[in-house]
C-alpha cells in the first residue's frame, strides 16, 4: 500500500512499530484495545507492522490481522513474515503471497512523506522456514525509494528477519548474510532498519558493533521489536511489546513499552543520533 506526501519537515514526528501479531493464536483483546489508548497518547504518524501478521497464513488469520491493523486509523505500512504464507503444498510455492498480496496490495511496499520515507522489503523464502533472505535488486529498490526522499526525512528499511541477535536464547536465524544485507542497506541510505521475527527487543547503533570505515561514520540503528502477539504465552524469552519511535532533527528516541496487567508501560528509552556527529551530552 502506497501513500505518498510532500513538504517540509516538522520539527518531530513518531511512528508506532509492531511485530509478530500472529492472529489465529492466543489473541488476548486486552492489549489490542489498550492499543487504541496508547495511539492517543504517542500520536504516530504511521504504524509499521514487520511481519508475521497470521500464525498461520490462513485466509482469516489475515483478515483478521488487517482488520485491527487499519482499525487503528492510522496508515500502515505491513510486510509478511514467515508466518504469513501457506503451511500446506502447492500453494506454500505456487501461490505464497496470495492472502498477503490480496488485502495488502503488496508485499513491498512504501510510504513517503515529508517526515518519513520507508521502504518494505519481503525477507521471506517460501523453502526456508525460518531463515529469509534480501537480494541485490531489493536493496536498489530502496535505494531508489530514498532517492525521492524529501530533506531531512527518515530513511526506514522494513523487513522481517532479524539482523542483530537475540538478547535472550533463540535459534532463530537471522537474515541470510547479514553483514552484507547491512552493509548493502547502509550504503543504500538507510538510518532506521526495522525487523521482528524473534519476539525480542534488542536495539543498537551500528558503530557499536562495526568497525568504523572512511565514509561510514552515519549513524545507523537497527531495531528488532519485541512479539505484539504471544503464540506461546508460557514461553519464557518471548516478550509481548511494541517500539515507538521519536523523531527529531538531530536525533532519534526509540520508547519499548510492554504488555502489563494495567496496560502498556514504557520500561526503556534509547536516544541514538542522526547523522554524522556524536549525540550531545550534558553530564551535570
């Protein structure tokens, strides 16, 4: 689904990032209409959905899942994870983007305004049944969303498998040759790639982690959010949350709230810069 604007950029802006819905599998409505409270609050301007919206790809799973999701009143930018694809043969291969494709339009798309640019990319192999992959034409494809992009607007990358690891336990594999993906996607322009898949929060800047390069001095941050749905509610390791993130000029907040029994609560505030230059700090 496409949405696209022009103008300059305001001062700030926030978008609302949720993950693995998995609808079809222990929906508890209590987050889910809590969820309305918390848009209220935060005012997004856009809600991004990193996939796995259906548990099992099934043709109400997904009706389901666009029924909350446009529910919301907000533009949504969803891409499928690899849950969202038939379990069954043929059509797990004959026709995997069939139920996505026909309530989404596409399984790589975008939205662009005078805040934000973010470009969908589809992570998912229908032979791979956890891992997934991002080829060279996808990256020059958000490469070519970006170069649109109006001054001073986010450049987000959105797939669904997972480029940093898990903070807590899980065999789940990341995307196929991560480093590259990452590198491919920075050199693309990208400063904010989204991804879930793990049903853990774990977010970082990726000069934390590489090695800084002639060149590679823009920030980057990578976030994985946490599961918003819990398929396996006593599974220790999965938490059940969401990210916001707050958009500013020389910087970027990234707010983790979780699922509580009073709602959802804001346990972490991240703040990376934007840019070339370190964030300032006041130490007194």
């Amino acid at each position: 689904m496409h949405a696209m604007g022009v103008g300059s950029p305001p001062m700030r802006t926030r978008v609302l990032h949720v993950s693995d819905l998995h609808f079809g599998r222990n929906v508890n409505p209590e987050p889910i209409e809590a969820l309305a409270r918390l848009i209220e609050e935060v005012e997004p301007e856009l809600v991004i959905c990193s996939g796995d919206l259906s548990h099992r790809g099934l043709r109400s799973q997904h009706e389901n899942a666009a029924e909350f999701l446009r529910g919301l009143g907000l533009p949504v930018l969803a891409v499928p994870g690899n849950h969202d694809i038939p379990y069954s043969f043929p059509k797990r291969f004959s026709t995997p983007w069939l139920e996505f494709e026909r309530l989404w339009e596409t399984t790589q798309p975008v939205y662009a305004s005078g805040t934000i640019v973010a470009a969908g990319l589809n992570s998912v192999r229908p032979w791979r049944h956890q891992s997934g992959k991002v080829r060279l034409q996808q990256v020059a494809h958000a490469k070519e969303v970006f170069s649109q992009a109006a001054p001073g607007a986010l450049k987000i990358v959105v797939l669904h498998h997972h480029l940093l690891g898990a903070p807590w336990r899980s065999s789940k594999k990341p995307v196929a040759k991560r480093n590259l993906v990452l590198g491919s996607l920075v050199d693309a322009g990208a400063e904010l790639v989204l991804a879930g898949h793990i049903h853990q929060s774990t977010i970082a800047e990726r000069r934390e982690f590489e090695i800084s390069t002639p060149g590679g001095e823009r920030a980057v941050i990578a976030s994985i959010a946490p599961g918003f749905g819990q398929p396996r509610p006593n599974r220790r390791g999965e938490a059940r949350g969401l990210h916001v993130y707050d958009i500013a000029d020389e910087a970027l907040r990234a707010l983790t709230y979780i699922w509580r029994d009073d709602g959802w609560g804001l346990i972490a505030v991240r703040t990376f810069p934007r840019g070339n230059e370190p964030l300032a700090f006041d130490s007194r």
